[in-house]
C-alpha cells in the first residue's frame, strides 16, 4: 500500500463518511484522511469528522474505507483527518450500510440523511434502558406481615391494593402501585419487598404488553397438503441463497402458519427472521401469534408503540446478535441484524400501502426487503390475498420470482357470501326521504347477525361526520373550501361532554387547518348544512337504527381520529375479541389483517370511496380494500356474509372483489396497464414541485422538465409534463409535477443518479422526488 503525506501525517486509507447535515453537493458523502491509529477502520463505524470551515467536529458514519491509492481523483493534500471513533451507538452491519448506498441511489436521497432515517433517534441518543419494576403480594406474605416491626398505614393501603386487584392486573408495576395506593414516592414498597411481604421483579415492559397473547393458543395444526407443497418447496431454498416468493392465498388461507413454519427452519439452522407487517396489522394479535408458536426464542417487536428507551433497548438486543426473530413495520427493513445471521425475511400483506415512506427517502419497505434478502444472500416470501400487480407481474410475467398459491380457505374456514349492493336502487326502498347510508339490505342483516350474538364489521374509508359543507341553496353554489388547500372542507363532531348536542368543526385533511363550522353562508347568508359521507355519520346512524349498540359500549369507532396511539387500538381489539364490543365501524384500520372467529357480517358503507380518484391504482385499491375487508368475515365455524353498497356494482373491481378472482381481476388490470404503458410494465418516478408562488413553481417545473428532456437520449425513457397535480395546492404551496416513466428499474435508477449528479434533481423543500410512487395526489 502507497503512503501519501496530507498535512504533517502519512495516508494509507481514506474513509467516504456520511455526515446527517445534508451536505448537498456530496450526497454520497465526504472524503476523509484515516489517521494511521485507525487502520482497522470499517464501514458503518460511528466517527467523528470535522466539517466545513470552521471545521466543527459532527458525527458521521464510514460508508466506505479504501486505500489511498485508489482514489485517483481525490486532491490528497487537501483532505483533512477524521478525529476518531464516537460510540453513540454500536457500528451498522456492513450489509446495512450497502443497503444504504442503494437506497441513497435508487430513491435518490442523500447517502447521510438515508443513513439516519434507518437508526431510530433514540438510539443515536443512546436513552437510557428502562427496566420496570413489578411486584406482587410474596406466598405467606399474610405471616411476614406479622412478623415485620411495624407496618405504617401507606405499606397497609399497598398490600391492600395488590389484594383486591383483578388477577389479570398482579404483578403490578411499581409505579401504578404507587398510584393506586396514594403514594407520593415508590419507598413503602420498597420496604415491603424488604422485608418479604412482596416479591419483585425487573423486566421491560413490552414483555408485558404482549404477555396476555403470548399466553394462549400456541398449538400448531397439521398443514393441509396445499401448506405443505409451499412449506416444502420455500424450504428447499432456505440456506441456498438469494431467492424470491410470492404467496398468494386467500384471506384465511393459513399464509401466517406457512410463514411460522419456515421461521421454525429458519430458526433451527440457527439463523434470525426478519419478518415485516403493515403498521396497522401490527396488532398484538400478529405479534401474540408469534410468540405464542416461539415462546423460547428472543423475539424483537419494533412497533409505533415503543417508548423511546424501549426502541433503543429492542434495537440493541438485535444489534448484539441476542435476538433469533425480529418482526416490525416498515422500518424494521433496517434492523441491525448482524452479517451473516439473516436467513428468512417475510413481508406479510405485501401489497399495504404502509410500506412506502412518503417523507426522504421515500423508499418502498417491501422493494427494499427484497435488496436486503439479496445482499444477505436469503429467501425472501412476500404474501398477499390481494398481491400488488408489481408482484404479481414478476411472479407471472417477468417469474424473477416464484409463485405459490393457497386457493382454498384453512379447514373448516370458508370464504364469505358477498352480495354486490346497487345503492342507486336501494335508495329508491328508503321509508322516507332522509339520508342514509345504511341501505335497507345492510341495516337488516346488521339486526339479524346482532340478534344471532354474532359481530359485525362496518367499513367507511372516510375520516370525520361529512365530506360537503354548502349552502342549503342550491342556486347560491357556495362550497367551504380550505383557505390553503385546493380541496373542500370536512366535518368533524367532537363528541359532547355533557350529554348535550355534539359540537361541530371542519376540518382540512391536507393542511390539518381547522375551523368552526359557519351557520350561514357568507355568500347569500342562508343556512349552511353539511352532507356527504363519514365514519362518524355512519356511527350516529348505526346507534339510531340499532338501539343496542351504545357508542363506546358494545360499538366502538376505529379511525385516526379515536385511536391515538397503538395502546388504543390494542385496547379496542381486545374488547372486540372478548365479545363485549358487538360492532366495529371504521375506515380501513378495520380492513387489514384482523381475524376474529366471532365476526359473521362485514358491511363496506360505500365501495366507490377511492374508486373515482385521479390515480391509476384507483381500481387496485379498490379490489384490495373489498376483498381484504369482507375476507375478516367466515374465520369461525359459520360461514360469513359480506354486503358492499355501491354505486358501481359493474365496475370489476367491485364485481371481481365479490366473486373472488383476483387472477381475472390481475389479468384485466394488467392488460390495461400495459395499454396505457404504466406500472409495472414500465417504472415510474414524479418529481413534485412546491412553491408559495404559483408562477413560479411552473416555471421551475418547466425548466425541470426541458432539462430532464434533454438527456433522455436512447433509454426508451419518457418525461411527461409539467403539469399541475390533482391537489394543486397544499398548505399555501403551488404544486406540480413531472413524470419520468423508464423501460425498468435499472434504467430508471441510473437516469435519476446522473441526473441528481448533474445538478438536474436537487431534492429538497422544492423538489419532491418520488420513485415508484404509490399516491399520486
Ligand atoms: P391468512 O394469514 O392466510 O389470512 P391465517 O394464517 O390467519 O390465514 O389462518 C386463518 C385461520 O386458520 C387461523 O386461525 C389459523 O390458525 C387457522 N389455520 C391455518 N392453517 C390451518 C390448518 N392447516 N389447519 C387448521 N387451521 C389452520
Ligand atoms: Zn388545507
Ligand atoms: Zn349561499
């Protein structure tokens, strides 16, 4: 190896470092000098480096280590040394640190703020792991008692306490002990545990957030023969390298047994599983599954829910090679397993929308699990009722990957009746002329499956009590739009504290804005009313027609307006699946990965919600969304029944999702797609330009797309417009977008990186650069 001399010092290595402050002009990261005392410098070590002028010391990441000499174009003499190792946080596998590069590259991102957005904060803070303390009444504590000197009237209230609570509530946490007792500080129990009258013990608590699952059925069926033809031919590729599968079964097909199946191979090879699930599936229900059929192993959950020091500790546990399962949302793509040790990865539900990012990087998780499977050289089994048109291309057309299917519901399961329902036609049956949105047909069958003792499930797509706040005069025309936004106004009630009429607001779902809701039209001073559709106008309705649903009793509302945290929805499932709730309604956090024996109806209010959008997946959705709501119906022994209110009842979406067919509806979708030369027949890349000034974010869109125009050259790649989006405006910011569609990936990804290296695609505040987008709004 050549020395250089740089400065007083002699150069054997230099380091490419990632630093988080988005250095815009080295999106691939700084060079540096390695002092020769770091020679065993690698990448995804933690460094500190100094930056800029003033040379401030910030922490960066080594992204790559290479000798000297072969870095031909770097001017040596300049370069300055990095100052040495930081510890903030374990160093990244190596693997990961590529997984980065490629991301940087291909969703076009720079290589420092990717590298940050994959280590959750609370690890690079280092926050302290926090044990909690449980504690519980010790056996023959009632003796120790009389035997202790003296026993004050705050450790009497603590024992107390701990006797008349439920069972399910023992051991309790200290803290909530404390609460419970009336205690200003946890020190009366500590005495008593000092002196035998409690027991302790110190665990974390997402142990105990998932301890109720984890205690029931871990009994594992025999597979039917169609299971075990895909156990057997995905296990035949395990420990042989990269390869690709997608599983397509239907709702209830017993995909999870297939997927805990192989982890078990997995595991007993003495390899860890990756396994990735949409954020909202990610219940305790998919969780508690897995540690019930695991119950030895040490398993990683990462969800929305963990505390800070809880993310940090799970994170450290997988980093230290400790854990053998890890399962998590979209992120958990980058969990520090360590090299070497990956030899499954699932991504359930493949085709959730949840998987991509719609912030930098804009990455899709499940296009990155099948790169991290790539370099870790491991299987990787994608899954779906309903598989993206993407997967489904590549597992017939392109067949880069391999295809296996569960046509048939898991034993004693069968697929549930679903009835098309033409609204157009049911509202002609309506007794009198009110709105409704519960026709006839499904308010009946709601009666008769509550009446069964059987639950129900009623889906609406829409937040809030309605869509429409006009005037009440027609000829007047006034609509309340937001002020910011090129989009109308909804209404939402807040539930009344006092028993009182529910207090009104409107709402934008783009800026958040609020308002109150206005009593008179400001054009003509008539009255104001609101229609349309919302989850808590079907809400309102349920209550009146079926007196024995009483909101928050035996009907709960699920959206992301009454659920606030995973807690929450944690809470409410487990109500559900008690029995105590009758009826769910909500918007599609109620149509993803539920499975509950009790369920006999689902109802879909109205089918046509994202039908008629501007978005080519509009028909895609659709099918996934009906097919995947009425498919958590019929998981017991009846059979279930699911009515679909729409106003298309011949749109194949709808028509196809009741007849479940997903290959006719693939095979009609594909064809169309490939008429129109979109996605996945072609890749697609939209830039969104956002300015305050309406002119001028056109001008810089046009000039966007001539520059981007002009190096298309012989690539087959096609840049279309600029044109404005479907919401032209969002928050006060002009938008408009361009469209880059290519023959493929490969060639997508190098044209957006030599154009991001040309200066072309400078992604920032005004420049959104999406690749694969899947909204396009
Ligand atoms: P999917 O993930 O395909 O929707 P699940 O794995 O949730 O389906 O299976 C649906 C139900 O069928 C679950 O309650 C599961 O325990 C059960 N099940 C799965 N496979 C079998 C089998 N071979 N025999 C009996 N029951 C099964
Ligand atoms: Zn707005
Ligand atoms: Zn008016």
């Amino acid at each position: 190896m050549s020395l250089f001399a740089s400065g007083d010092r002699t150069v054997g290595l230099l380091a490419q470092v990632a630093v988080e402050r988005s250095v815009d002009r080295y999106p691939d990261g700084l060079t540096y000098a390695v002092p020769p005392a770091l020679a065993d410098l690698r990448a995804g070590e933690h460094v500190r480096v100094p930056l800029g002028r003033g040379d401030s010391s910030v922490e960066g990441m080594v992204v790559r280590v290479m000798p000297a000499d072969a870095a031909s174009n770097v001017p040596l003499a300049k370069l300055k040394f990095l100052e040495g190792r930081s510890t903030a946080a374990p160093p990244m596998p190596a693997q990961l640190v590529e997984l980065a590069q490629w991301i940087s590259s291909y969703y076009v991102c720079p290589v420092g703020m990717t590298l940050a957005s994959m280590t959750p904060s609370a690890v690079k803070r280092g926050v302290g792991t926090v044990t909690r303390t449980f504690v519980d009444l010790a056996a023959g504590w009632e003796d120790a008692m009389r035997a202790a000197k003296r026993v004050t009237p705050q450790q009497k209230r603590v024992v107390e306490a701990l006797r008349t609570a439920a069972p399910s509530e023992r051991p309790m946490d200290v803290r909530d002990l404390a609460e419970r007792a009336d205690l200003g500080t946890p020190e009366p129990v500590k005495r008593l545990v000092s002196s035998g009258i409690l027991t302790s013990e110190r665990r974390t608590s997402v142990e105990a957030e998932w301890r109720a699952e984890r205690a029931g059925a871990g009994a594992m069926p025999e597979l039917t023969p169609a299971q075990r033809t895909v156990v057997d031919d995905v296990r035949a590729t395990l420990n042989a390298g990269f390869s690709q599968h997608l599983l397509f079964g239907v709702t209830g097909a017993g995909k999870t047994e297939v997927y805990m199946r192989l982890i078990a191979e997995t595991l007993a090879a003495g390899r860890t599983a990756l396994v990735l699930v949409p954020e909202i599936a990610l219940t305790p229900q998919t969780g508690g599954r897995l540690l019930a059929r695991f119950p030895h192993e040490r398993v990683a959950i990462l969800h929305s829910g963990l505390t800070a020091a809880q993310r940090n500790q799970q994170w450290n546990m997988v980093s230290s090679g400790q854990v053998r399962l890890v399962m998590g949302a979209r992120s958990a793509v980058f969990a520090p397993i360590p090299d070497g040790q990956l030899g499954l990865v699932v991504v359930d539900e493949e085709h959730d929308g949840s998987y991509k990012q719609d912030q930098m990087p804009r990455y899709h998780g499940r296009d990155v699990a099948i790169r991290r499977a790539q370099l870790a050289q491991c299987p990787i089994v994608m899954g779906s009722a309903t598989p993206s048109l993407e997967s489904w291309f590549n597992a017939t057309e392109r067949r880069t990957s391999a295809l296996h299917v569960l046509r048939e519901r898991a034993p004693g399961l069968r697929l549930p009746h679903v009835e098309v329902v033409d609204f157009a036609e049911e509202r002609k049956r309506f007794p009198d002329n009110r709105v409704h949105l519960l026709g006839p047909r499904l308010a009946g069958a709601i009666q008769e499956t509550l009446d069964a003792g059987a639950q129900v499930l009623v889906l609406l797509n829409r937040r809030g009590y309605a869509n429409w706040i006009a005037c009440a005069d027609h000829r007047c025309g006034w609509m309340m739009r937001c002020d910011r936004c090129d989009a109308g106004m909804i209404c939402h009630k807040l539930p009344s504290s006092n028993g009182g009429a529910a207090t009104q607001y409107v709402r934008c779902h783009h800026c958040q804005g609020e308002q109150r809701l206005p009593r008179h039209c400001p054009s003509c001073g008539k009255q104001v009313s609101v229609f349309g559709l919302g989850v808590q106008r079907v809400e309102e309705e349920l209550s009146r027609l079926h007196p024995s649903l009483v909101a928050g009793q035996t009907m709960l509302r699920i959206d992301a307006d009454s659920m606030h945290d995973a807690a929450d929805f944690h809470d409410a499932l487990g109500r559900f699946g008690r029995g105590e709730v009758k009826l769910l309604v909500g918007t599609q956090m109620i149509a993803k990965g539920l499975d509950f024996p009790g369920v006999r109806l689902v109802g879909v209010v109205n089918a046509d919600t994202a039908l008629n959008l501007p978005d080519f997946r509009a028909a895609e959705r659709t099918f996934q969304l009906v097919s995947q709501v009425s498919g958590r119906c019929g998981r017991g022994a009846d059979a279930g029944r699911a009515i679909v209110q729409t106003f298309q009842p011949e749109a194949p979406a709808i028509r196809l999702a009741a007849a479940h067919d997903f290959e006719a509806f693939a095979a009609e979708e594909l064809a169309l797609r490939g008429k129109f030369g979109l996605p996945p027949w072609r890749r697609m890349a939209r830039v969104v330009v956002r300015d305050a000034d309406e002119e001028k974010a056109r001008e810089l869109a046009e000039a966007l797309a001539r520059e981007l125009s002009a190096t298309v050259g012989d690539t087959g790649i096609v840049v279309a417009g600029p044109m404005p989006c479907p919401i032209a405006r969002i928050a006060d910011r002009w938008r408009m977008q361009v469209e880059i569609s290519a023959p493929n990936a490969a060639v997508l990804g190098k044209y957006l990186t030599a154009a991001r290296n040309a200066g072309v695609l400078r992604p920032g505040e005004t420049y959104a650069v999406d690749v694969d987008p899947v909204a396009l709004m």
